[in-house]
C-alpha cells in the first residue's frame, strides 16, 4: 500500500472534503446476487476497508456519497457500442453487462453494511464517469466540496475515469488505495493507479488519509438523506 513518505500537497489552500464511493453495491459485491461480480476475496476485503474509512468519515462529519450504476432497460445498455462486444465475448469479465444493474434488480442497492442515514446516493450513474449525466458535480458543489476521498470498483474504470472527470473539473482528489478494486485483477487495479498518480490525483490508503491534519471536517454541513 502507498504509504505518504513526505507532506501530501494537494493544491488547496482550505480542504473541504467529501467520500465519493463509486459502485459499492450489490451487483459488484454480493455473491448470490451479482451479475458482473468481483471475486468473493476482493469483495470481502474492499467492504472491510471502505467500512474503516466510512466510520472515520462519519465521525469527523465528513460526507459520503454513494454513486449507484442503474440502468432503466437493457437498452441504454447497448447504446455503447464497445459495451455490446464484451457481451459477444464469453471470456470476458463484463459479458453479463447487458443484464448489469436493471432498475428494480437487487444488484442496484450499495452494500447494507457500507451505507448509514446521512449518506448520501446518486443512482443515476450510467457510464464509468461518476460525474455524466448526474447531479453529482451539483451536490458537491453545493455543499463547498473541494476534495474528494475516492473509493469503490472498478479501478481501472469508474475509479479511473471518474478521477479524471474531477481532476479537469479542478476537484483535488485522493484515491484511497485499499478502498478501491477490480473485477478485472489485479495488474489492472494497479494499472489504474499508476495512471491516477501520474497525471489526476494522489493515491494514499486509508492510514495515510487519516494522518492528513488538512482533511479536518467541513465547519458546517447541511443534513443528508439517502
């Protein structure tokens, strides 16, 4: 895990930071129900570590939005073309995506034990940038979010495409290391990581996040809802 080996700059003056968990929900991490599912390994061990760092962000009033991939029908699915040859492919990790999180399935519901009242949900996301066609950009902006504490699956899409959508909307970002993962494996997961930490943010696990004296909690914040 990276470890921060001198003083994290981040390139703002007053840190005002937000948890963005990307896709912890069922379909990804629960087994009986998943229809493009992680291993039972990562899944198991990417909850444990993002319930850590929830409890910590919860207690320091910082807060939390959960980013939900649901589609309306199998149709806004196919609309991407790429999308449609990893259905054609039955080698392929995501040949189930055609099936992937349909409004009304059990896979459209974050993982119970990662989500508490306050937090909030976006549900919907439908392409691996968090920040498309949602109101994502509008909750943080409308809360003062400057910085954002990334998490969730998969690294070398959502996390990685989500990074670089709040990099150029000139969010500072942290990708927590032990709190994001992939479906795909791990060189992969690492790959992703070593694009974010070259060019779109920092990349800390969850010691090292909460060693960081500038990620103090917001002076006020509205009440949540899910």
């Amino acid at each position: 895990m990276t470890q921060a080996a001198h003083p994290v700059r981040l390139g703002v003056d007053t840190i005002r930071a937000a948890v963005v968990a990307i896709d912890l929900h069922r379909g990804h991490l629960d087994m009986a129900v998943a229809t493009m599912p992680t291993s039972p390994e990562v899944a198991q061990k990417v909850i444990a570590a993002n319930l850590r760092l929830f409890t910590w962000a919860r207690a320091l009033g910082v807060p939390i939005i959960h980013l939900v991939t649901t589609y309306r029908d199998a149709q806004e699915i196919a609309a991407n073309p790429f999308w449609r040859t990893r259905a054609e492919d039955p080698a392929a990790t995501r040949k189930n995506v055609m099936r992937h999180n349909i409004k009304g399935s059990p896979g459209c519901t974050v993982m119970p034990e990662l989500f508490a009242p306050g937090d909030f949900v976006v549900d919907t996301k439908k392409r691996y940038d968090c920040f498309l066609a949602t109101d994502l950009d509008f909750l943080l902006k409308s809360r003062g979010i400057n910085s954002l504490l990334i998490t969730g699956v998969n690294t070398n899409s959502c996390v990685l495409a989500t990074t670089t959508a709040a990099n150029v909307r000139d969010y500072a970002v942290i990708v927590v290391e032990d709190c994001v993962e992939s479906m795909d494996g791990p060189a992969l997961h690492e790959a992703g990581l070593l694009c974010i930490r070259t060019a779109f943010g920092a990349v800390l696990d969850t010691d090292a996040v909460m060693a960081l004296d500038a990620f103090a909690p917001p002076a006020s914040l509205p009440g949540a809802s899910a």
